[in-house]
C-alpha cells in the first residue's frame, strides 16, 4: 500500500505543477469620460461642434422613384451628431405607405465634407457637404451622375 502512495503523491504533484495559471487580472481604475476628454488636445478630437453646428440643419428634396411620382426625402442633422431622416412617398403610392423615420448617429470629416449615417441598411448612408446642400454620393464615394443628378440634392431649409 506504501509503495503505490508515492507514486501515486507524485503523479499529483506533477499535475498540480503542470496546471496553467491563470493572468491576474489587473484593476484599472475607470476616469470619467468628460474628464478623459478634457485631456485630449483639440486636433484629437475629430470634428469640433463648431463643425457640427456649422453643417446642422434640416435639408430636404425630391428624390426619382422607379413606380411612384417621388420621394420626399428630409434629413435633420443634429449639432450633438444624431439625425432623423424621413421618407415619404409622393402620389398614389403615399396613400398605402407610410413614412420611413430612421434616427441615429452620424458621423462627419471635415477634410472631405462627407456626412456618413450610421445604422442605415436601406439608401444612401453616405452624403458630401457643399454649402447649403447634401450631394448623395454612390457606393464609390463619388456624387450620383447622370440626367437626374439633380435630384439627388438635398437643400437646407
């Protein structure tokens, strides 16, 4: 009986040896975030609120629709960086449909002028900033061409 204890002592042993440690985990303390943002120099932040402020507004236009007489399209852009874009369609088929809302955030570059919604699964997400207008810009990037270039614009009111 002795003689099979040690081995067996061993074996354990061994194993408890062999067993991985686990990391300790390592607190760090959480700074509040308004605290965390004061630290940041201003080049750190991507757009200020003054460009917020400045590109905020409510544009709105006409959109071409394939089996309707339109869309009427309006986009609120909010100096916080949410927006509301509403879509209603014109004619015959706005008895029977009811208007889309999608709310969110979105987000704006400065150097390309180019507002980006954020959650939109249907349309275009992605729109460029030219005085007091949005250009609706294709899945390239670039400003829709063509003869009813013209519609895609939105105007601030």
């Amino acid at each position: 009986m002795k003689k099979m204890m040690l081995p067996l002592l061993c074996a354990g042993l061994l194993l408890a040896a062999c067993k991985k440690s686990e990391p300790e985990s390592v607190e760090t303390p959480v700074e509040d975030s308004a605290s965390a943002s004061d630290e940041l120099p201003a080049d750190a932040i991507p757009v200020a609120s003054e460009e917020l402020g400045a590109i905020a507004g409510t544009y709105a236009g006409v959109l071409p629709c394939a089996d309707c007489e339109g869309i009427e399209e309006t986009l609120t852009l909010n100096a916080d960086g949410s927006y509301v874009r509403e879509s209603k369609y014109q004619g015959e088929k706005a008895k029977d449909a009811t208007p889309d809302k999608l709310e969110g955030k979105f987000s704006y570059d400065s150097a390309t002028k180019r507002v980006t919604l954020e959650g939109v699964k249907e349309g275009s997400s992605l729109y460029e900033v030219d005085g007091d207008k949005l250009y609706f810009l294709d899945t390239d990037g670039k400003r829709v061409e063509g003869e009813l270039a013209s519609n895609y614009i939105l105007t601030k009111k």
